[in-house]
C-alpha cells in the first residue's frame, strides 16, 4: 500500500511495464501479455535512485504493480524471466531488491501466532525494533481476526514451506526510502488445484516512522489494507483493480474502526471527481465509499458475497467487479442502474446517507447556472464517460412575480444507462428529490414550482450507469479488461415560465 505517493518503482511497473491483466469470465492463465526486456532493465536500475523520490499519488500502487507483473512473467524469455523473479522475491531472497532485501550475513528473526509470522532483521539498514514487530504481529492478527473469523472471509492460501512454514508471512523493511511506500504485497504461488487463486506474502515498513502520519495508526491502516489484499489474492489473483483498490481501503475502517486515513482519499474518487469512471484505476483508493455504500444497502456481508461472486475457483461463477456487484443486487430486486444513481445521489448528502457522513466531503458540483429576471432561460451540456455522473446546480434567483415555473427539459442519449435525478433546495432547508423518468425518445420534462421565492436552488444529477462489458478478457484496464460503453450525452434548457 501506498497512500500518500508511489515509489518510481511502482510507476514504472504500471507505467512502462504492465499490461493490463485478464479478469472475470473470460479471462485467461495468469502470464498473459509480454512486458519490454528494456522497461525490465529501467525498473531494476530505479531501484538504485528511487530514495526520497516521489510520485503522483494518482498512480497504481506498488501491490497491483507486482501483480500485474506476476500474471505477465510467463510471457517473457527465460532472461528476463529470473529478473522479474527477483522482483517478486521475499526479503529474504538473495535475488530480492537490494529495496527490502536482508543481507545474507544477518539472521532473520521470526515471531509467530498459530497462522502467520512476522520475519524482521534487528541490525543493517533494514533493521526493526522487536517491539515494531510484535506491534506488526497484532495489527496483523486483528486483520486476520475481523476479515476472516469475524466477516467470513477466506483466508490467504497456506504458502506450503516457504518462510518456513505454511503460515501467512509478513517481513519488515526499511520501504519508506524509496519514498511514501507503506508496504506492499506479493502473489507468490498458484494455489494447489487452482488456475487464478494464489499465495501471497506482505512487506511492511519497518517503523512507519518517516511517513507524517501516526506511526501506529500508518500500521494499522497498512496491515489492514495489505493483508485484504492477500485474502483477495485467494479469490481471484486477476480480479479488477479498481475493485481490488477500493475494497482494501475500505477494509481499513472495518479493522480498524478508529483509524480515518481513508478519507483523505475521497477527493480523488467520485465525491471529488464525479467524472471520472467508477472503475478508473486512478481514483480506486476514493472509491472506497462505494464499497461503503453497498455494505450499507445490503448489509457489511454484502461486499463478502460479491467477493463470492468474483470467487475464480473451479466452477464457481467468477463473475466481474462491476458484473458481481450488479447481480448481487439485482438479485435483492435491486437494479444496478438506480442502485448506481443512488450511489451518487448519496455523495451530494453524505450526513443523510452515511455512517460518520457528517465528516465527509460532498460531492464536487461539475457545473453552475443562474437563472432569473435577467436570465430566464439556460443551456447547457455535457458529456458523461461511463459509470460517472455530472451535476448542475442551478440557482433560482430574483425574478418577476409571473415567473412562478421552473422548467427543465432534458435530452440524453443511451437512454438505457441514463438516471435521472433533482434535488430541490428549499430555502428553510428542505431537500426535496424528484427522480425524473426518461422516454424512449430519451426525453425528460420537470416542472419545479418556484412561486414565493421559496426554492434556492436546484441540483440537476444525470449518472450514466453503462459498465465496461464488451470484449472482456482483453486488456482495457477497464472492468473485465473489456471496453467500456460510450459516452452518454445529455443536454438541457432550464426555463422560467407564468
């Protein structure tokens, strides 16, 4: 995990390196795609420049990096194949970056519980405090005890004898040098009897202490976050991305309850960018307050149950992010089109539709218009990409008296995907909601009574719930690595009329 910056490493491999990897129904053996000898060669020579480097915090982070490169390594020539090997290794890998690598000549020290261990080194660079360790060892049991005893998810899969034993292993590192990295997990294995379902190991910083936040509360939100990503990794190693992103950062809260380092990340999802794809890689880590509305609409052991959509065992459904999510619902009699447009709606008055929503942010408004005596009738128009939405607020201000009729004509294409919805500003407080039905010509009329003065503003929401879905098992970066639906266009002419 990396929450406030990635390490050159890690934008390298997304960058430069990875191909986007097969997911759901279609997707193929893990090895897909064939990653430039000489990109190789860049990553292995960043690792001697990256300390106190930093990048975008918008990129992938360095545990999905890995993976992709895990599901591509097949694919290159035996060369390169041992040096990608080298970047997949344990701390304790000769081969390992020099980035967590134990020198030969030290003895790991290793604590263990009945199911995983924690390995740290107490002398050289990468050197931890017994104390950080058994500090790591708890944060990492408790995510352990809620994720999996308590929330039902499955275990990491048993590593079989590597690190020692088959117990899950997390090893501590001096990773902060290579600028804000937290901590990062690995695919390591195919599970036994298993195409898509892997082995993972965690590597953690070994003090947290050079991060800015609360050295305990950065291990916790990490441990949290890593070690769900090792119990996604034995659903499906090449499930979405952003899926995998988002979930894990959501996980942090349900560990860790009192440890809020994920919101900082709600400007970047689509509270503060409402435009960009819900399965956009760069805005994953926001996207954590999806997750947190479905546990909230179907109960916390709905986000578990899609997860048992996207299971790729032999012969389960291996359903797609989006495609589970859809059908978990609509098996409630829960359509993904509204249960999408709820989802935003939600965003515009966090306080009313979240728990501890009073703190968050609200959706960013994606455009402004007046209309009044001066100005009794706007235009306006806009362009949706797939799963985002746009919003219009619209002031109501001072007007001639027979002006006593908002009204609001809408025009959308891809009537199928488009919601939507008006959110009526009163000027004593009140939020009134019309959801607005849209003809077959893909037309929308509302009339919103402003006689009195009474309304302040109206807030125009048009989601645009079409799912990347055709071609999937190719490597869009999209939901299902498929391509996604085209834009939707909606325009409108807001009027003030006797």
């Amino acid at each position: 995990m990396n929450h406030r910056g990635v390490t050159l490493l890690a934008l390298l491999l997304v960058a430069l390196l990875l191909p986007a990897p097969t997911t759901g129904p279609a997707a193929g053996a893990p090895g897909e795609g064939r990653p430039a000898p000489s990109v190789l060669a860049a990553v292995e020579s960043s690792l001697a420049t990256t300390p106190g480097a930093h990048a975008h915090r918008d990129e992938q982070d360095l545990t999905l990096a890995l993976r992709d490169l895990w599901l591509s390594r097949s694919a290159l020539a035996a060369t390169d194949r041992r040096r990608a090997r080298g970047l997949l290794a344990r701390p304790s890998d000769p081969h390992a970056p020099e980035a967590w690598r134990y020198p030969g000549e030290l003895t790991p020290r290793r604590s263990c519980t009945a199911r995983l261990c924690v390995t740290h080194v107490e002398t050289g660079r990468h050197a931890a405090a017994p104390a950080w360790a058994s500090a790591t060892l708890t944060a990492v049991e408790a995510a352990w005890t809620r994720l999996v005893e308590q929330l039902g998810y499955r275990a990491p899969a048993p590593d079989g004898s590597a690190g020692g034993d088959a117990r899950f292993d997390v090893y501590l590192a001096d990773l902060s040098s290579q600028g804000e990295l937290y901590g990062f997990c690995a695919p390591e294995e195919l599970a036994p009897g298993h195409h898509a379902r892997a082995t993972a190991f965690c590597v953690l910083d070994n003090d947290m202490a050079q991060l800015g936040a609360s050295p305990s509360d950065a291990l916790a939100a990490t441990a949290a976050h890593e070690f769900f990503h090792a119990v996604q990794f034995n659903y499906d190693v090449g499930e979405d991305r952003w899926f995998m992103e988002a979930s894990a950062t959501w996980a942090e809260a349900q560990v860790f309850a009192r440890v809020r380092d994920n919101r900082q990340f709600l400007a970047q999802g689509q509270v503060g960018r409402p435009t960009l794809p819900l399965d956009s890689v760069t805005s994953s880590y926001g996207n954590w307050i999806f997750v947190q509305f479905l546990a909230q609409r179907g109960g916390i052991d709905a986000v578990r149950q899609i997860w048992e959509r996207l299971d790729a065992s032999p012969g389960a459904r291996d359903e797609w992010s989006v495609q589970g999510v859809g059908r978990h619902f609509a098996a409630r009699g829960d359509a993904w089109p509204r249960l999408y447009a709820d989802f935003v709606r939600a965003n515009f008055r966090p306080a009313r539709h979240y728990t501890g929503g009073a703190s968050f942010p609200r959706a960013a408004v994606t455009a402004r218009a007046h209309v009044g005596r001066r100005t009794p009738s706007v235009r306006r128009a806009a362009w949706l990409p797939h799963l985002s939405s746009h919003s219009l607020r619209l002031r109501v201000g001072a007007r001639d008296r027979s002006q006593r009729l908002l009204r609001l004509d809408l025009r959308t294409t891809r009537r199928q995907h488009a919601r939507i919805q008006v959110l009526v500003h009163r000027k004593d407080g009140r939020v009134g909601l019309r959801r607005v039905p849209v003809g077959r010509a893909g037309r929308a009329v509302v009339r919103v009574n402003v006689r009195g003065g009474r309304v302040r503003h109206v807030v125009v929401l048009t989601s645009h719930s079409g799912a990347a879905h055709r071609n999937c098992g190719g490597n869009s970066g999209w939901s299902c690595g498929g391509d996604p639906v085209g834009a939707l266009r909606v325009r409108l002419r807001a009027r003030l009329l006797p």
